[in-house]
C-alpha cells in the first residue's frame, strides 16, 4: 500500500509551538503502558462509572495523554484544559487560539492529531472482514466498489481496511462521523496509488480543499489522517 513513511521521535521536553498551517502533528501512545491520571472530575465520574475495566484502562489513558498532549501547546495544567464536545460529538479545545485536534484508538493504542485546521485520524489494523461484499455495497462509492472487486482475492481485505480508515478520517476532519455517509467520500484504495480524496459528493472542487494522507503506525496498523488544508507535512512524536 502507498503510504507515508513516518517517523515517530520521541516526546520533546517542554512546551511545543503549534504546526504550521500546513503541517500536522501525530502522536503514537501505548495505552498499555502506565501513566498519571489526568482527567477532569466529569471525566474520573464517567471513568468510574464503566464497568468494563479493559475500556476504563484505556479511557483513563486516551484523555490523560490528550490533555498532557494539548497542555504542551496551550500551557497551563493538564486535568483543568476545557475539552468540550460539540453538537456532532467532536472534542474542541474551548478557548481562544488553541489548536484543532482528533484521536483514534485500537486493540490498546491510540493516535491523536494536532492541526491549526480542522483534522481527521483513523487507525486499523489487519482482521479478517465478515460480509465484505455487502459492506462495500452500503458504505463504498461505486468507483471504489468497482476498483475492489477488479482487485485479487488475496489484496481485498487490506485494500477494504485501507479505504475504511481512509473515509473515516475524512469524516472524522468534517465532524460527521459515520452517520454523514462513508460512501460520499470517494477515496483511492489500490496498493499503487497514494492516498487521495478524490470526490465529495462526486465533487472533486469540494475534495481538493482537503489532504488525505496514509502511513502505518505501531508496526503493522494501517493509518489515516485528513486535514483542511491544500497541502500538508506531517510531524511524528511518540508519548
């Protein structure tokens, strides 16, 4: 699959500057490995209150590192940022100046983009995919349903997911989530192509405000990230 080849350096000491307008930074975290708690009193009453305790583990760690994360922008103490949520349930940053962001997880580690623009992150990794051809039927463009199925038996799968993360990062940068259609988002998904948003609602004028980028972090998981911008770096840190 053609993707980015991103390097993930180690957490920088200190307060960070924000990317520039077309640059992105991402962030790897291990949501396994053992860290402060840093949440805010809603956010310790809602960890409190799930009962499955693998998810509390990673709830815990997800919003403690996006707080520690934001603080290195921003300044001030990491459990008082105010996160808020707006109406299509994306987090924000609400105060003045502060950077947009978004995070991902799966099977315990996390990825979470920081942009001066709106932006969109997704993370798969390789699992076997139960009704493919149906899935691809619902939530696919047909161009993206008719480049999958010209493809061999053996390349489907990783080429499904590749798109699936893809379209959700797309999403995710809108704020629409699932719910605003995955087969509005016209994507590529062949192993020579790079990534690329190519049509919103067939409209390739309304895609070309938005980067599409692919690479692959934790080792084998694929990942997507989406930026409103017409151009766009990417910077790697690990927590």
């Amino acid at each position: 699959m053609a993707t980015l080849d991103l390097t993930f350096t180690p957490c920088p000491d200190g307060p960070l500057a924000l990317p520039a307008a077309t640059c992105a930074h991402v962030w790897q975290i291990d949501l396994e490995v053992a860290r402060d708690a840093m949440l805010s009193a809603s956010e310790n009453a809602h960890a409190k209150a799930m009962r499955h305790l693998e998810k509390q583990s990673h709830y815990i760690a997800t919003r403690s590192a996006l707080r520690l994360i934001l603080s290195k922008y921003v300044g001030g103490t990491p459990e008082h940022l105010p996160l808020a949520i707006a109406r299509q349930g994306k987090p924000f940053l609400d105060m003045a100046g502060a950077p947009q962001f978004n995070v991902t997880h799966a099977r315990g580690k996390a990825l979470i983009a920081v942009a001066q623009v709106a932006v969109g992150i997704d993370l798969e990794f390789a699992r076997p995919v139960r009704q493919l051809d149906r899935l691809v039927e619902n939530y696919f463009a047909r161009a993206e349903e008719k480049a999958l199925t010209a493809l061999p038996d053996d390349q489907r799968a990783q080429a499904f997911l590749a798109a699936w993360t893809r379209k959700e990062a797309c999403l995710k940068a809108t704020g629409e989530g699932i719910a605003g259609g995955l087969h509005r988002y016209h994507v590529t998904l062949r192993a020579d192509e790079h990534a690329q948003l190519i049509s919103i609602d067939g409209n390739e004028t309304a895609a070309s405000a938005w980067t599409l980028h692919a690479f692959r972090a934790f080792g084998g998981g694929q990942a997507a990230i989406c930026a409103e911008a017409p151009t766009l770096a990417l910077q790697g840190f690990a927590l």
